[in-house]
C-alpha cells in the first residue's frame, strides 16, 4: 500500500469516525446523508439597542455528497431539521470531506 493510498484509507476512518461520534443529517437538493457535525456557537453581534444571537456550525461532508464545486455561499441546506445557509465551504487537497460552515435562517 502506497503513502497516498494510507494517507486515504485513514481519512477515510477517521471522517468515518467523526460522523460516529458527532453524527448529523444533512439535507441539499432533496437529498440526505449522514455528516459529522460540530456543535451550534452562539456569537453575539452588536445590534442597534442590544445583540442578536446568531447560530453558526461547522460540519463535514463526504466529497461524494456534494457537488464537485462544493456548495456556493448562500446555498439553503437542512440539517437535523433545522434549516441553514452555507456561509464557506472548503475542501482541503486530498481530504475526503468537505468543512462546510452554516449559518441559521
């Protein structure tokens, strides 16, 4: 087995993994599929006369998934039920899963 072939094989186990440990469902284009899922921030923006509470999460999806392009920003998405905007999307060279950040409606 070759390095590119390990290297491969254990990102495969290792998103394999975080999807165990950290499980969510994600939705885009009538479809669903299992993600690994972080945990929802709350991040405090000033507001005229208080803050808004915004959820923001982080999850990664199987390149398979998605489209090849990733998905652009703006791009409505569920997850858990829950519906979201894709505020970036990124896929490192060689990773086996994309690090979508999603923003709630």
């Amino acid at each position: 087995m070759g390095l590119a072939t390990s290297r491969l094989a254990f990102l495969e186990k290792a998103q394999e993994a975080f999807e165990s440990v950290f499980p969510g469902s994600m939705t885009y284009n009538g479809a669903t599929f299992a993600c690994a899922r972080s945990g929802e921030d709350v991040v405090e923006a000033a507001e005229p006369g208080g803050y808004e509470n915004e959820g923001r999460v982080m999850v990664r999806v199987r390149v398979a998934n998605l489209p090849a392009a990733g998905l652009p920003r703006e791009t409505a998405v569920s997850l858990d039920g829950r519906e979201y905007r894709v505020e970036e999307c990124l896929l490192e060279p060689g990773d086996v899963a994309w690090s979508v950040e999603l923003e709630t409606v």
